[in-house]
C-alpha cells in the first residue's frame, strides 16, 4: 500500500536535478501577452471613439473647393485664369502641376511612358547637375554649368554615398564605369539612361538644358504621368504655353500598341489647391 502512494505522488514530485538557470526560467515560462483593448459601450447604445476625429477642411480650403466646380473640364484658359485665382495668397510661390492618366497598360514594356522635355518657359528653378565625363567634354560642361564633373574622382564620392544633385548626365563612353552606381542612383531615380536623355555624347547642351529646368517624366504603376509645370508666379500665358507643350509632348508619345482614349483625365493643381480637370482633344 505504501509503495502505491509512493507511485501516485510521484509525478506531484519536484524532478531531481540541478534547479534550472535564471535564462531557463525566463524561457520556461515567457510572459503572458497583454489582451488587446476593445471598444468601449458607454451605456448610451453608441460604441465610444477612440483617438482624435478626422480634421475638416479649413475655411479657406472650403472657400477654394468652392471655386471649381467638381466634375467639370475647363478649357485652358479659363482653367489657368481659375487656377491664378486660388493659388494666391499664400506666403510662398506654389508649384504647379500637371497629372495626366492615360489609356495604357503599364504592365507592358513597350507602352510604358518615360522621357524629359524643355518647356517653353521654364519652370521656375534651376537644377543641380553633375556630369560623368572627361577632358574637353568635362571643360564644356563645366561652362555650361555642372556643378561637378569628372570620372573616377566622382564615381567614388558618389558611390560612398553623395547624392547632393537632382541629374546625373554621362558620356556614353563612361558608362562601363558609371553603371556600377546602379545600386545608388537607381533607388533615388537619378540613375543616367538614354531614354531620358541623360547619357548623351552632347553632354554640353544636355548640361544646360537640364540646369535650366529640363524635366524627366515616367508613368507610375496606375498609368499616371506627374510632371511640373511652372510657379504660380508666371503670367498667365506663361502657364499656358507650358502645360499646352507637355500635353503635346505626351500625345505624341502615345504607344502603337495603346487602344481606346489615351488621355482620359487630364488635371493642374497649385501645391495647396485643389485640381482643375482639362478639357483635353484626343488625337
């Protein structure tokens, strides 16, 4: 009878053995999570708010929106004369932008829209430039006003992690070298290539070109193309003249292989106004 209680304690027992270390405890038995916190019914049938409410609009964004109808396609001028209007009075110059989505197929190599283009105006501020190149070709755009220039010296700083630029410009005969930068610029978008005009033998006039404000364009994953046009500081014919020149630019670039509408929406917008839809002609 005895040795059959002996068996039944048994496993009550504590194991026999060295106690375990601390680290051993810590694994043995790691805390208990902490229950996620539910809503909350206050009594009145309503589940309480947590957090802070969703700000409205301010006054003078709900006086702005007031000012464009939703839904409408403005012609050019009647959009930029609006777009003058609600950009004003603010205590910087905004930015103007342009947002065209277009009938394409971005999954598709050979739809995909990518390129620069000067516009006829300007927009408004000048770019950083650095060209990969040597001896006259370095001279001349250095004149031309790179603020760096070189080959093995530059592909060094940059590779250990200067990117102080917006454009990076490269002599075609430079890019044995210049492609190991891949990993660097390609992230920041800054990464030369011929499709946008940045890997030309005429590294002086691409160097003054993209100084003066020459913009690179390429379509998201959405078929979209952003693309800065101008300061709300320009006159209006300025505008104009700049947002016609791109919307040109593009249509001209429309893919063989596209069907349908290629521009279906075309929208401008100062950096803190709302957008104004374009009555655009397909062609």
């Amino acid at each position: 009878m005895a040795k059959k209680d002996k068996d039944q304690a048994a496993p009550n027992a504590a194991p026999k053995g060295p106690p375990p270390a601390e680290g051993d405890k810590a694994q043995a038995a790691p805390k208990p999570k902490k229950a996620k916190k539910e809503a909350v019914d206050d009594g009145s049938g309503k589940r309480k708010k947590r957090g802070r409410p969703m700000r409205g609009l301010s006054k003078r964004q709900k006086n702005l929106a007031g000012k464009v109808e939703f839904g409408k396609r403005y012609e050019l001028t009647s959009a930029v004369k609006i777009l003058k209007d609600i950009t004003q009075g603010t205590k910087f110059d905004q930015t103007i932008n342009i947002v065209l989505h277009l009938g394409i197929d971005p999954k598709h190599a050979d739809q995909m829209i990518r390129g620069s283009v000067s516009l006829p105006r300007g927009i408004g501020k000048t770019k950083k430039v650095i060209a990969f190149c040597e001896g006259d070709d370095a001279e001349k755009a250095k004149a031309a006003g790179a603020m760096e220039v070189g080959m093995d010296d530059l592909i060094k700083k940059v590779n250990d992690g200067w990117t102080d630029f917006d454009v990076a410009i490269a002599h075609p005969r430079s890019m044995g070298k210049v492609g190991k930068l891949g990993r660097v610029l390609g992230p920041a978008g800054k990464m030369p290539t011929p499709k946008n005009g940045t890997v030309t033998d005429q590294i002086e006039q691409a160097v003054k070109e993209f100084a003066a404000g020459k913009i690179e364009f390429r379509n998201d994953a959405g078929g979209n193309v952003h693309a800065i046009v101008g300061k709300s500081s320009f006159s209006a014919n300025d505008l104009k003249d700049n947002i016609d020149s791109f919307i040109h630019h593009i249509q001209r670039m429309k893919p063989a292989t596209s069907k349908g509408v290629f521009m279906k929406k075309v929208c401008i917008s100062g950096t803190m106004s709302p957008g104004i839809e374009l009555e655009v002609a397909q062609h």
